[in-house]
C-alpha cells in the first residue's frame, strides 16, 4: 500500500465519505470563528509563518472531520481554543507578545480616559455657575501630590484636560510591559 | 473500559504512539486520530492530537508535505525523519523497560491492609511480563 493512501485505502486528496464535500457558508463562517480563536491565543508566541501553516492544517481537520461529525460537532472535539492554541506553544511559549502589549496599553488608557471623564463630568457638574451667557467651572483634580493635576483648577469658561499626565504615561507604558512580557525580547531571537 | 484516569497516562504515551502510527504510514491530522479511535483510544481527543503532531514536526521528528483534498483545504500529510526513526525506537526501549519493571509489581496481589513501615512484602507471584530479547 502507498505510504501516502489514507485509512479508507483511498489516495491523498480523495475521501470516501458520503457528507456533501463543501460545506455551508454558516459552517465555514464556525469553522473561521474557531480558527481565528485559536490563532488569536497563539499571537506573538510563535512566528507568523507558523501560525498561518497551523491555520491552514486546522481548517483541513476540521472539513475532515465535519464530514463525519458535522462542522458543530468538529468543533466541539477541538475543546476551548484557548487550550487547544496552548497545546501548540507547549515548551515554546517565550515570545515577545506585542499584540497583547498594544492591546494592555489601549485598555489602560481607555480606562483611565474613562475616569478623566467620569472626573471631569462630576466636577463640572458640581460646580457648574452661570456668569452672564457664560458656563464657568470650579474643580480641580490631582492624581497624586507632585504627579501633575489631571485637570487644570480655577474659574474658567473652558478647560484643559491632561490625561497624558506622567502618571498616566508610566502606567500605560507597565501595562504594555507586563502584556507584551518585554523581558523575553532578545535583540537578535527571531 | 478507558476512563478519565487512563487519559492522563495515555497522554503520556501519546507520543510514541504517533510516532509508531506514522512510522506505519503516512497520515494527515485527523487521520491519526481515526487510526488512534481504531486502537480503541476513544478518548484521546483531537485537541491532544494536533498540536503533539505538530511538536513531533518542530523536534524535528516529522516531516511533512501538502496534499491537495477535493473536501476542502490541502490536508498535511506527515511522515518520520531519520531523527525520528531514533526516537520511536528509544521511546519503545524506554516503554518496554517502564513495562518490565512495573509488571511484577503490579502483578503482586494487593494486600488488604499495608505492610507496617521497616517490613518487606513478600513476592511470591512470578512476574506477569517476560521481556522479549531484541
């Protein structure tokens, strides 16, 4: 028997099954879902070319075994993604993660974006004053004494907010640090 | 019966029995794990398959090649490097004396209360496995 025939005896490239051979745009849209999972979990901790061959050979099994369990049922024995994408970073997991660094940063930022507003709405609300046609503010907000004012302080018709503060910055900068694990980067690792 | 318990022990012979399968014949992800099913290994799942396969490929134990399939994407087929060809027959030397040894072990019938500590039991059953000179 040729090394390359499959358990059905049938060659390489054939199949013996009798489910349709291609299957439906909702299984193909599972199937990409789960893929893209996967590979999303395998980000930064292998290469690009291996992730995309690993993409490649999962869409096989799985059209090889939807043929025999259905896309659902395919999928379902694949487990979580997650877990499955670890199974393939087993003893390799040493990467830079610079998606998930980028991906921490933006979540801090977004975070502390979120409470300068909270902050500033309340203030401004709290102290809201009528001058003329004019709306004048009162507040004042500090992170830290020393760390710079996140809002400016005083009477004034409009205002500044500096959310790039150094406090922020610092803590934007550790959230990319402790995503990507930046002490894995070896100048000359590929 | 394969249960819960036996799955742990089979992941760990997962390995070799990949390589023993591939040794056989050239076959493509989910095809080893028919063939693993056809053993009676229900329970190793297809998410413990794929990426074993895929560190066989990275320790450079498998090669593999992309085979065109008319049920969808090009199925990788894989195949056994030289190296290993080495490997499998460590892991079945290595496998072979982990039997040998714990067969008359657990060939021993199993008291019903142990032994207090500084005595020795006795062994009088033969052992169950007898190695098979290479």
């Amino acid at each position: 028997m040729s090394p390359a025939a499959d358990q059905s005896g049938t060659t390489p490239g054939t199949t013996a099954s009798t489910m349709p051979d291609t299957p439906g745009l909702r299984d193909r849209l599972r199937a990409r879902w789960f893929v893209w999972r996967v590979d999303a979990s395998l980000d930064g901790r292998m290469p690009r070319r291996r992730r995309r061959e690993i993409r490649r050979e999962l869409r096989a099994n799985l059209a090889a075994s939807a043929q025999d369990h259905g896309m659902r049922g395919a999928i379902e024995r694949l487990g979580h993604p997650t877990t499955l994408a670890r199974g393939y970073v087993e003893g390799t997991d040493q990467r830079v993660r610079w998606r998930t660094g980028v991906l921490a940063a933006l979540g801090t930022f977004t975070v502390l974006y979120l409470l300068t507003l909270f902050f500033l709405v309340a203030f401004s609300l709290g102290a809201t004053e009528v001058a003329g046609s004019e709306v004048s503010f009162s507040y004042a907000y500090e992170v830290a004494p020393g760390w710079g004012p996140l809002v400016g302080a005083g009477e004034q018709t409009s205002f500044e907010v500096l959310l790039l503060s150094p406090f922020h910055l610092i803590l934007i900068a550790l959230a990319w640090v402790l995503g990507a694990r930046i002490w894995r980067w070896r100048p000359a690792a590929r | 019966m394969t249960t819960a318990h036996d799955v742990q022990m089979l992941k760990g012979a997962l390995r070799l029995a990949l390589l023993r399968l591939l040794a056989e014949r050239e076959s493509y992800g989910y095809e080893l794990v028919l063939r693993l099913h056809d053993l009676g290994l229900v329970d190793v799942a297809e998410g413990s398959v794929y990426p074993a396969i895929t560190r066989l490929e990275r320790d450079g134990l498998a090669s593999s090649r992309l085979v065109p399939s008319s049920s969808g994407p090009a199925r990788k087929y894989y195949h056994l490097t030289e190296a290993g060809t080495v490997a499998l027959r460590d892991a079945t030397a290595a496998w072979h004396h982990l039997v040998d040894a714990l067969a008359p072990l657990l060939a021993r019938e199993i008291p019903a209360e142990p032994a207090p500590p500084g005595t020795t039991p006795t062994d009088d059953t033969p052992p169950a496995h007898e190695a098979v000179p290479s």
